[in-house]
C-alpha cells in the first residue's frame, strides 16, 4: 500500500492541480508514475487521491441517444411477417413494416382481436397502409391453416 507521506508537497499539488484542470484518475496514475517515479495500481491511486481530499472533476460526457433509433428508411410498400413463437397471450403474432419505413409488432388475442405495437410511440400507419397490412395478414393466416 502506498502512503500520501512518500509524496513531496510540491507533488501533492501538482496532482491536486492536475485533478482540478480537470484530469482523469488514470491521468493521474500516469503522472504518479512518469513524472514521480511511483507505479501504483488503481486501487492505491484512488485511495491516495482520497487520503489527499482531491476531487476529481468529472466531466459530462456526450449524451448518448441510445433511446433514439436510425431513421426508417421508407421501402414504398408493406410487409407482414407472422413470429414462429407466438407472444405470450396471442393467438398469433408478428411483425409489420410500412411503406414509410416504420415497423410495428401485432397480434391477434384468443378471442380475434388484432393489436398493433409501433415502435416509434404515437405512430399511425396510413389508412393505404392500414388496409394493404390487413389484406397481408389474412392471406398469411389463411396459408398458415389457422
């Protein structure tokens, strides 16, 4: 374990300037080691980085927009496909994708009533679209034998 004595206090505060420009904990092992000559791990930096009340500055990182999906690319027509796993509590289930690009999972529950799940919240397919998606999905049910 490395004690904070074995530092000069010039070294002290040139660690704790370093932290307050706003650099890392690595940063700081790295000058610990190529500047001072003290190879630490990064558990005794962190806690010599406690023991000297240093505060790193943690800057934000650029949001992520992992909610946020690639645009959907329009294809011009629809596609309905039907799940080999039905979802849990349907009859029959599956997949749609509309001429603009947007996908939707439906189904059909016990009693025949079909629902439909887009993805993109609040999206309404066409009324063109919403009849060629029911043309598709009866002639797929009528093939599969249900």
């Amino acid at each position: 374990m490395f004690s904070a004595n074995k530092l000069t206090p010039e070294q002290k505060d040139a660690l704790k300037q370093r932290a307050a420009e706003g650099a890392t904990m690595s940063d700081l092992q790295r000058q610990l080691k190529d500047d001072f000559g003290h190879s630490l791990t990064y558990m005794d930096t962190r806690f010599l980085i406690l023991d000297l009340g240093i505060e790193l500055i943690e800057t934000p990182k650029a949001e992520e927009k992992k909610d946020e999906k690639p645009a959907p690319v329009p294809t011009g027509f629809v596609t309905v496909t039907m799940d080999s796993l039905t979802l849990p509590g349907a009859l029959v289930s599956g997949k749609a994708t509309f001429s603009d690009g947007e996908t939707a999972v439906w189904m059909l529950d016990q009693t025949g009533r079909p629902g439909l799940d887009p993805d993109t919240e609040g999206y309404r397919p066409t009324q063109e679209d919403i009849m060629e998606f029911q043309k598709q999905l009866r002639e797929l049910i009528q093939k599969s034998g249900l």
